[in-house]
C-alpha cells in the first residue's frame, strides 16, 4: 500500500488542516505576547494530529474500505483516539518539561493532568477529529470507486455492443458474397451492380457500423441497398413493397439494428415456383419513435413453433444489443400465420 492514496485527497486534507490551524492560532489565549512559545506549544500537538490523522487516513483506513469492513474501521477509529490522547498527554508533559527549563514561558495551565484524565478528555475530541477526517475519506473513496465501476460497466457495454455487432458482419459479408458468386457465371453485367452496392454496404461498415450512433437516413440508405442486392438476386421472382416514412432523417440511431430483421426476411422468403414470394418493408416515424415492420411469404412447410422462431442466433444477437443500447425502450414482436413471418421492432429514442 503505498503511502499517498489519492492526490486529490490530500490536497482537501491539508487544505482543512490549514483552515484548522489558522483557526486555533486565532483564538488560542495561550502564550499570546510570545509567538515562539505559541508556535512550540501549539505547533508540537498539531504536527502530532495532523501526522496521526495523515496515517489513519492515507495508510490504515484505504485497504478496510476496500475491503468493506466496516467493524474494523470503528476499532480504528478508536483505537487511533486513545493513541492520540496519549500522544497528547506525553506531549503536555514534555512541554511542561520546557517551561520549568525556562526554554518556553510557562503557561496559565500549571502542571499536566493525570494520565487517565487527560486521556479521557482527549479522547472525545480526537474521536470527533477522526471521525470528520475518516468520513471524508470513505466518501472520497467511494466516490472513486463508484466512477471506476461505472467505466467498467460502460468499457464492458461498449465491449459487448461491439463483439455483438462483430458476429453480425461475418454471417452478413458471407451470403452477399455468394451471391456475386453465382451471379459471376451466369450475369456479370448484374454481378458488377451487385459488386459496386456491396461496395456502398462495406464502406457503411467501415465508417458507421463502429460508430456509436449514425443518421436514420444513412441507416436506411444502407438497408435500400441491400434490398437492391436481394431485388437484383431474386429477379421476377420476388414482389418486394418498401415503404419509408421519416419525419426527421437526421435522427441518431444505434447502427445495424434493423439489418437483421431484414436479413432474415429474404433468407426466409417462401421459395415456390408456383406462387409468388414477397417481402414487405415499412419504417415510420413517430414523434419520438421509431417503427420498422418485416413481413415475408412463408410457405406451410416452413411454418415453425413459436420458440424456434425466436431461438436464431441472428435475433438473439440483436435482442442483447438493444437491451444493451435501449433498456426499457424497445419492443421487438415476432409472430407468424399460414402465410407471412412478420418482426417489428419499436424503439424509443
């Protein structure tokens, strides 16, 4: 344990020792028409406070707040006061010693008290002495320690958030690839297009997708061009309806949240020849709200129970981070009839 625990600390602590000090030698009646004689007197059971309550509050008293030991810090407390009352008693002895030495002038006092009595009267002051700087530093340290577990939980936030954003972009980069993959041996003009909106996609997760925040019209941008990847890949095969209602396109968001749901709207798509799948996309904005709603064919077959609709793995990363970004202020419904899968997700910003 090292001995100065806290800058900031000590500069409060010898800061009110000087108010302390400058108080007491202003209304101190002892040796008033010899300075030297005051300074001995008063300057000697001073310096014994002030380096007592120095060690109680920089040696003795950190690693028991650190360790939550609440009953140790009233035996310190305490035991600190009767060692400073009989500190204090020594030294009137000795400066009793000084006056019949006629080194200092004597003082109206006459000679020191009994031990056990002047124990018991330095004991009360020294108590309350300790007790004001003793407070001072468990709140000093509490302080301390309540701001580094807030940037611990906002450092381990921040490290969750990212790590979730992380397993999004693999999964993601993988089916735009094959996509271009197969369209490269069969329609390169349409590969090139492709290749230049997945180009616009990567340069989003370059400079917004690490962001904190990005504009509500740059995050809808990156969706549209997505839609343009899957609109090209499914060609006639896919009726696709989108629809954007945004009041505010400046508007902060978290990115990537709605990537998901719309990700997983194509890859679910019902895929019949006979019938014509369709993808349904629709985001409004509402005074302080947003809505995004994602409907999708389904086919019979793939008609899922309710628990496996919601156990992907995509979904489970997205409901933890806006748990994380939006506690309390997001609602993200899934449910599914005979024919479509539809998500919504709300959030309040």
């Amino acid at each position: 344990m090292k001995l100065v625990q806290g800058k900031q600390f000590n500069i409060l602590f010898f800061l009110l020792w000087l108010i302390i000090v400058a108080v007491i030698w202003v209304v101190s009646d002892y040796h008033q028409h010899d300075p030297f004689s005051k300074i001995i007197f008063l300057g000697l059971q001073l310096f014994i406070l002030i380096l007592t309550t120095y060690i109680l509050c920089n040696i003795l008293l950190p690693p028991i707040i650190m360790g939550n030991k609440i009953y140790l810090f009233i035996v310190i407390l305490v035991g600190i006061s009767l060692i400073q009352a009989t500190s204090l008693y020594y030294c009137d002895v000795f400066l009793n010693f000084l006056e019949q030495k006629k080194i200092i002038s004597p003082s109206l006092d006459g000679a020191p008290d009994e031990l056990f009595v002047a124990i018991s009267s330095f004991t009360p002051i020294a108590l309350l002495l300790n007790m004001g700087f003793g407070g001072l530093r468990f709140l000093y340290d509490h302080s301390r320690l309540s701001e580094k577990n807030n940037l611990l939980q906002k450092n381990l936030l921040e490290s969750q958030i990212a790590t979730l954003q992380a397993q999004i972009n693999p999964h993601f980069t993988f089916n735009i690839l094959n996509h271009i993959h197969i369209l490269m041996q069969t329609n390169q003009d349409k590969a090139s297009v492709l290749l230049l909106k997945y180009a616009d996609m990567l340069r989003y997760q370059l400079y917004e997708g690490n962001k904190d925040l990005t504009s509500l019209m740059v995050e809808i941008s990156f969706l549209k061009d997505f839609i343009t990847i899957e609109g090209i890949r499914w060609d006639n095969r896919l009726s696709i309806d989108c629809s954007w209602e945004i009041r505010d396109p400046q508007t902060k968001i978290s990115p990537f949240l709605f990537f998901t749901l719309l990700e997983n709207a194509f890859k679910h798509v019902s895929k019949s020849t006979s019938n014509l799948g369709f993808v349904t996309v629709k985001m409004w904005q509402e005074k302080t709200k947003i809505h995004f709603v994602v409907a999708n064919s389904i086919s019979t077959a793939t008609i899922l129970p309710k628990n496996r609709i919601e156990s992907g793995l995509g979904l489970y990363n997205l409901r933890k981070r806006l748990e994380l970004i939006y506690p309390d202020r997001h609602l993200l419904k899934t449910q599914q009839n005979e024919t479509e899968y539809i998500t919504e997700l709300i959030i309040q910003l």
